[in-house]
C-alpha cells in the first residue's frame, strides 16, 4: 500500500500540471477524423505519461530495494497487475472513450462504448489477476502438481466468466440496437468459445505456449475482420462529416419531391456528387493496419516459441537458409505491397481531382498530370514486381548479376529484332518529355484530326469528332499541331460590293464584337473579340472585307458561327448586301438570232462562266 500510495502521488502531481491541457483537449470541437485521431492520441498520450510514473513510482520505487523472496514475488505481481489493468485501461479509453463521444474513434453508441469498455476491462482484469495469482502459487509452494492443479482451477474459473460474459454481451449488444442477434454475430460468438475451449485444454496439458498460439491465430482473422471494419468505420464517418460542413444546394426547393417537380429544373439539377478523396486513403489505410497485426503476431509467436529466428538465419544450415528466404521473401512481398498501395492511391486521388475539361473547352495544364500519371502507375508495377522477383532471386542464392547481364544482352538483341517498336518507345517518351500534348486536346497529324483519348507507352489514340478512332505509333508522328494551347485566332471573309461603306462596315463589326463578348456562355472565352482588318484583297466582282477574333482554345468555333449569323444580319438591316459573282456576256445583233442561236449563245455563256470558276472546293473537315 505504501508503494501504492506512493505511485499514486506522484500521478498525481503530474496530472496537476497536465489536466488544464487534456480538459482543454477534451472541450476543443473536433469535427474530422485527423482532428480526432490527433485529440484522441494527445489524450491518451498524457494518460500514459501518468501511468508510467504511476509504474515508475510503485513498481520502480519497489525493485530499487531489496526484499525477501516471498514479500518480493507477492508485492511485485500484484503491483504488475495493477499496472496491467490500468494500461489495458487506457487502450479502451483511446479506442472507446466511454465518456468523450467526441474523441471516440470507433463509431459507437454511448451505452455499447460503456458496456464494451466495462466487460473488456472486466474479463482482462480477471485474466491478469488470474495469471498473477497462479505465478504467485507456483512461486510459494515449489510444487508443479499443486501449481497446475492451482492454474487449471483459475483458469476454469475464468473459462466459465468468458462463457457467461459472451452469452450475455452478445445479447446485451443485439439489444442495445433494437434487433435480434444476426448470423454473423453467432459465428463470431462460436469462433470465440471454440478459441477459448481450445486454449483452455491447451493449459490443462501444461503447453502455455500451444495456448498462447491457438489465441494468437484464433483472434487474427477476427481482428483483422474488426479492424478492417473500424478503418471503414472511420472513414465513412469522416467522409458524411466533411459532405456535412460543405454548403448545401439552396437551388432546388425542400419540398420538390416528385419527377414533375424535378423536371422544370432540366440540365441544372445537380448531379450524383463525385468520389469523396477519403476513398483513396481507405485501401492505404487497412492495408497499413493489416500489415503491422500480421507483422505483430509474427514476431509474438516467434517469441513464445523462442525461435529465435535471426540467429537460425544467419546459421549456415538448410534450415537455416530455408528461413532466410522466408523472412527476406516475406519482408519484400510486404514492403512492395505497402509501396504499391501508397502509389496508387496518391495517383487514384490526383486523378479523382482532375476535372475533364467541358465538352468544346481545351484542357489546361492539369491535362499533363491525368495524361502521365497512369503511364506513372504501370511503370512503378512492372519495377516492383522486377525488383520483388530479383529480391526473393538474390536471398535463395541465386547470383542475380549474370541475369542482368543477360536480360541487358536479350534486351539489346531485341531491341535490333525490333528497331520499330524501340523507335515508338524512344519517341514517346520524348514527347512526353516535351509535352507536345496530352489528354483532351485536339491534335492534327498528318491529314488527321482528332482529341487525344488515351496515351500508352508505344501509341496514343486520337478520337476524330464523327467518333472513329485512329491509333498512331510515335514512331510515326512527324508533324504534330496542337490545337489546344493558350490561344486561337480565327479570320472571316465577307465578300462585298466595290460601292460598299468601309467605315460603316468597321462600326457594324465593332458593335457585333461587342454583342459576342457579352454572350453568357462563350464570352468570358473570347480574348480579343471581332474587329475588322479592312480589305484584305480585291477580285474580279468584289472585293474581299477580313475580320478575326482572338479566343481561347475550343471557343472560336461557337463564336465563328454566331459572327457569321450576326454580321449577315447587322449588314442586311444597314443595306449592304453581300456580293454575287456575275457574268455578263454582250452579244452584238442579238435582234436578228432566232430562238435556237440564242439557247446556244446562253449555253456556251455558262460553259465558260463555270470553267472561270472552276471546281467545287471540298468542305473542310473541322468539328
């Protein structure tokens, strides 16, 4: 008691200094799960800085003396129980909180986070305790029989607490939620009895480390069930709580309910909102979790067994060798899993950011993440799985040196045999390197056209506006024009008549400039809107008037069809007609031809107006 007490005052001098802070803690509004977990972790780091002086003031403040053997073994285990209990105390309370259900960090109910915390606390207490007493026994009476026949006692004490607690708690919790229990919750209730039933006749036949085994190996997969669970958990609570503080849609009424009611909003009813960035950190997250439970259950039974694992594998045995590339080959598998899942979901959640550019609108800059960032994630698998393979090679004792060597040699031998697609290769990557283009644009190589749809290693594939889709090796590619950069100028001709007012024709374009940069869909995109460049050439019958605007990349073509529409309409309201080409022909004596010498003069007229003219331009091909 006295060790007790003074533990006790010590704790209780530093929670004088420290409860301002975790009160403060406690009181701070959380409202994400960063903020949580770290109020949660702050917390329950000062909880365990009172209990290691707790520990440091009793249990150190005990062995710094010497005692009688008896005294030394009775006190020293009953303070380690004490200890024990508190610190599996502290867990609950950082995972639980029965009391903070704001720094609660798994998503339960008040009640079922007291009755959890309570049973937990309740049956590890009786298990330590147990455990302590049956040390203390053994200790005292120097008698194994009498020891075991002690243990076994206790722990069927604490077999029949663990039945009555799990027939009891199963119930308490299906009640709790205002249902009868569900048939994952019996299966979950029979795997716990045949766990304990089996570690209970593995302490009968005096084999703690069997026991210890059948309880490791028999809770991991429901462990790991749970914790996979509370990472889901977690991450849909901070997911509705950040869809809850973004800003509602106050554009369509509460009480539009109907389909009737819905449809007068047409195109701008909002849509499905996107995938939350919380989703790319789930997998991470339980792929995280999973590997430090399997990694502390290995190194927990490797302990019990007193393998002693390091020392086997530096051992120039079989075995251990066999053991060597086991570790080697697990601790790479593992290690490339974390790094793979890290990577894809950084890329799954710069690419869930990206925002396709709208139908008729180029791309921006951010168009080269979503156009490199897969290319990225196929490169990083195929090193891995290399550098996995080359691991697990180089631990078995393989020589890896000659295998590089060849695979340069075959590397080079096929890069001769296939000069074509090395020449793909080599050029892709110094286009992408030069960021000629990328997703979304609008390309023309050659005599094709078309918006870049996908990029792999040795192609890129083009989708033409009439939906065909054109494959190109970069091997191929000698002329590239991007029509998706900075900006576009585009230039109109009008053909008008010699008597024509030029300066009206200036006023008429400036004023239909101005009604273009004004239209709500499209005028933010115009740079330099239409202004007139004068004449730009004379022909036979006219002569030609140029205007041209200056718009971002994919916006001319809305403004070239409203600018041709708006000027046509602006010249026919101010009498200037466009211009029409015309062939007079003078014939002399027309008076005295009869009817069959005029058909023929027309006819031969048109023959050669058509051949001035000469043949149909083809229409150009433009989206």
């Amino acid at each position: 008691m006295i060790f007790l007490f003074v533990g006790a005052g010590l704790e209780w001098l530093y929670r004088q200094y420290t409860n301002p802070l975790k009160l403060r803690v406690e009181l701070n509004p959380v409202t994400t799960v960063r903020q949580r977990v770290t109020a949660g972790a702050l917390r329950a780091l000062i909880t365990v800085g009172g209990l290691a002086i707790f520990a440091l003031g009793s249990i150190g403040a005990f062995a710094a003396f010497s005692w009688p053997p008896m005294l030394e073994t009775l006190v020293l285990n009953l303070l380690v129980v004490i200890f024990t209990v508190r610190a599996i105390r502290t867990l609950l309370v950082l995972f639980l909180a029965p009391n903070v259900q704001e720094l609660r960090l798994l998503p339960f109910g008040n009640r079922l986070a007291r009755h959890l915390s309570l049973t937990v606390l309740g049956l590890t207490g009786l298990y330590v305790l147990s455990a302590s007493l049956s040390d203390i026994y053994a200790r005292l009476t120097m008698q194994s029989v009498h020891a075991l026949a002690f243990s076994v006692a206790l722990a069927t004490v604490c077999l029949v607490a663990s039945y009555a607690v799990l027939f009891y708690s199963f119930r308490r919790v299906a009640a709790m939620n205002g249902q009868t229990m569900t048939r994952r919750a019996r299966l979950w209730r029979v795997d716990l009895l045949v766990v304990l039933t089996l570690a209970y006749l593995a302490l009968v036949l005096d084999r703690p480390a069997l026991m210890w085994t059948i309880v490791l190996l028999g809770l991991l997969v429901p462990g790991l069930v749970l914790l996979r669970d509370w990472v889901d958990g977690a991450f849909d609570r901070a997911k509705a709580e950040a869809m809850a503080l973004e800003p509602a849609d106050d554009s369509i009424p509460d009480d539009a309910e109907t389909d009737a009611d819905l449809s007068e909003y047409g195109d701008d009813l909002p849509q499905s909102p996107p995938q939350h960035p919380y989703e790319s950190y789930r997998p991470l997250a339980q792929r995280i979790v999973r590997f430090i439970s399997i990694f502390a259950v290995g190194i927990a039974l490797a302990l019990i067994w007193d393998l002693r694992l390091f020392e086997r594998a530096a051992a120039p045995t079989f075995s251990g060798r066999l053991v060597r590339v086991l570790i080697d080959s697990a601790v790479a598998l593992l290690i490339a899993d974390l790094i793979w899942v890290w990577a894809r979901s950084a890329i799954d959640r710069r690419m869930d950011a990206y925002v396709p550019p709208e139908p008729g609108t180029a791309p921006g800059p951010e168009a080269r993440m979503a156009t490199l960032l897969p290319l990225l994630r196929v490169t990083l698998m195929v090193t891995l799985l290399a550098m996995v393979t080359m691991s697990i090679l180089s631990s078995m004792g393989v020589n890896i040196a000659p295998i590089l060597a060849g695979a340069g040699v075959v590397g080079i031998a096929i890069g001769f045999g296939a000069q074509s697609l090395v020449k793909d290769v080599v050029s892709g990557i110094f286009f992408l390197i030069d960021d000629a283009f990328r997703v979304g644009e609008y390309v023309e190589i050659d005599q094709l056209r078309g918006t870049v749809e996908r990029i792999s290693i040795r192609s890129l594939q083009l989708r033409h506006h009439r939906g065909a889709i054109h494959t190109l090796p970069y091997g191929e590619l000698r002329h590239l024009t991007n029509h998706s950069r900075d900006w576009v100028i585009m230039k109109l001709e009008f053909r008008v008549p010699f008597d024509t007012d030029l300066k009206l024709v200036k006023k008429l374009v400036k004023k239909v400039g101005e009604q273009l940069k004004a239209n709500e869909f499209y005028g933010d995109g115009i740079i330099q809107t239409l202004k007139s460049q004068g004449v730009r050439r004379m022909e036979e019958f006219n002569m030609v008037v140029a205007v041209k605007f200056m718009t971002k990349p994919g916006e001319q073509w809305l403004v070239r069809r409203d600018a041709y529409m708006l000027v046509r309409d602006a010249f026919e309201a101010n009498g200037i007609r466009m211009a029409e080409r015309n062939v007079k022909v003078e014939v002399a004596n027309v008076e005295d031809m009869t009817p069959e010498e005029r058909a023929a003069v027309a006819g031969a007229a048109q023959q050669a107006a058509e051949a001035q003219a000469g043949p149909p331009k083809p229409i150009p091909d433009e989206p």
